[in-house]
C-alpha cells in the first residue's frame, strides 16, 4: 500500500516472492532474539505490547463501520463491550510492562516515521498516493448512505483511463464544484489472477493496478487545489458508465461530469439535461442531474 519503500514488495524471479520484505520480517525477530539472549521471560515482555494493540485497534475500527452502517443495537453493544475489555487489558499492560511499552513504542514510531517519510519522498516526486473505496457488487460505499441522511450534495466525475485526458475532467470538476465535495470514478484494468490468492495475501484489485495508482495520483494532485473533501471509488468490473448510474441513483450528484468520447457514449446517470464544455482541449458532457440545486 506505498507505506514503505518499493524495493520490499520485488519479488525474486524464482518463485515471484518479495525476499526483501521476508528478509525483513525474519531478520528483525532473529536479532531481537540474539540480543536478548534467547530469554523467554524477556522475550514476552517485549512482545506483549504488540498483540494487544492490534487486537484494541481491530475492534475499534468493527465497532466504527458498525455504527455507520447502522447495525442492531445487540450486535452493536457485544461489539463495545469487546473493545472496551481489550482496551481496559492493553491499557493495564502499558503500566504492568515498561519494557514491552518502550520497545513497542518504539517500534511504532519508527515504523510510522518511515512511513511518512516513504510519502514524503512520493510526494516530493510528485507521485501521490490515493486509497479509494472499492466498489462492490452486494453493496456502495459507506459514505453515499450517509450523504443521503445528511442532504450533501456532490459532484461526480469520471475518470478515464487514458492518462492524456484524465485531468480533464478533475479540473472541470473542481471549476463546477464551487464549495461542494467530490467524488471521483475510475474504471481500473486490474492485473488479471491466475491461480488462488497466496496465504494471507490481501486480494484488492487495486492494489495490483499501477496504472490506477499514476493516474488517480494525477487526480489528487489537481484535485487538492480544490480545498473541499474528496471521495475515490474504484471500479474493477462492468463499465465506467454503469457505475457511475448505480452510484448517481443513490447519491443524486448535483453535476455528473465524463469526457465525451466513443466509448463512453452512453449515459452515466438518469436522464438529465447536459451541456459540452471543453477542458484542455478534451470534450466533457457535464449532466445537469439535479438543476434546481444549480438555481
């Protein structure tokens, strides 16, 4: 996910494997191992920290999407109550181990800054690093349910693929926006798989599709002149336009932009009035989807 430096995710051309990552990953524990001597007393207390904390984190992060997508009071309350008790023992852990507290910590930190650094340095280069959501088949993004409660109102914008023409649209969206939040499509071309998943592997077409990665990238570097939230959806099967319909039945943008093109021919949202305007020289269809938010 672009939070450490590339050269761990190369994998060998044995068998396709990231030996440095594995290098990595086993390396680190053998030399805590060397260091503390083999001891199992030491041992636990420094990694007592980590378990803990992740298991805290995990919960939490059940108990957040639970609430905003609104499930039973009872699934909700055991969900609370999980958080709270590993909380209550992680928290009593940072006390009861100094040393697990000092070496975790410590590791976080530095994992974090390397982080932030590896960002950095994309940044710098003008590489930026955007995580959409992914759009799936049983259900939409979190975030459309909750702009309907609320009565926000969005723009959005497709895509294309084709990096030549991909800012297009971001800086007409930006221009018809005003103070209005964004949502940006994108129909990817994942790699296609072969094979089952390998173990533990996290299966995100998105992850795999390095041209969605430089040209979304693109996107928010435009898009960031417009001050406003920004939304990324990711689209890995069907068409640009079918989802753009599925998403603008549910989220009633007040502008649905997409480059005018061949291939995008048909209407991405309900039938609306639309008006062509030019952006870098590239056709734009801007639908009108709700005009008496316009007046």
């Amino acid at each position: 996910m672009r939070f450490l430096p590339r050269v761990l995710a190369r994998g060998n051309r044995w068998r396709d494997k990231p030996q440095w990552a594995i290098a990595v990953a086993v390396g680190t524990p053998v030399a805590i191992v060397i260091v503390a001597r083999g001891s199992t007393g030491t041992l636990g207390d420094l990694y007592a920290f980590g378990l803990l904390g992740a298991f805290m984190l995990t919960s939490l992060s059940l108990d957040v999407i639970r609430w905003r997508e609104r499930v039973a009071a009872v699934v909700m309350a055991v969900g609370v109550i999980t958080t709270a008790a590993v909380a209550v023992a992680w928290v009593t852990n940072l006390f009861a181990k100094p040393l697990a507290t000092l070496f975790g910590g410590g590791l976080t930190v530095v994992g974090i800054g390397i982080g932030l650094a590896t960002q950095r340095l994309a940044n710098r280069r003008g590489v930026l690093v955007v995580f959409p959501h992914l759009l799936r088949d049983d259900r939409l993004p979190t975030f459309i349910s909750r702009a309907r409660a609320t009565g926000r109102r969005y723009v959005l914008a497709l895509v294309p693929s084709d990096p030549e023409q991909a800012v297009a649209p971001v800086k007409a969206a930006v221009r018809v926006a005003g103070d209005r939040p964004i949502v940006f499509l994108y129909r990817g071309q994942p790699t296609p798989r072969t094979g089952l998943p390998h173990l533990m592997e996290i299966v995100d077409p998105y992850l795999n599709d390095a041209s969605a990665h430089e040209i979304l990238g693109r996107v928010e570097q435009v898009a960031r002149t417009h001050g406003q939230p920004r939304k990324y959806i990711y689209v890995s099967k069907g068409t640009g336009a079918e989802a753009a319909h599925r998403i603008g039945a549910q989220l009633r943008p007040v502008h649905t932009l997409v480059v005018e093109s061949p291939n995008e021919r048909t209407e991405p949202t309900a039938a609306g009035p639309f008006a062509r305007i030019t952006e870098n020289s590239v056709p734009i269809l801007d639908y009108a989807t709700d005009p008496a938010a316009n007046a």
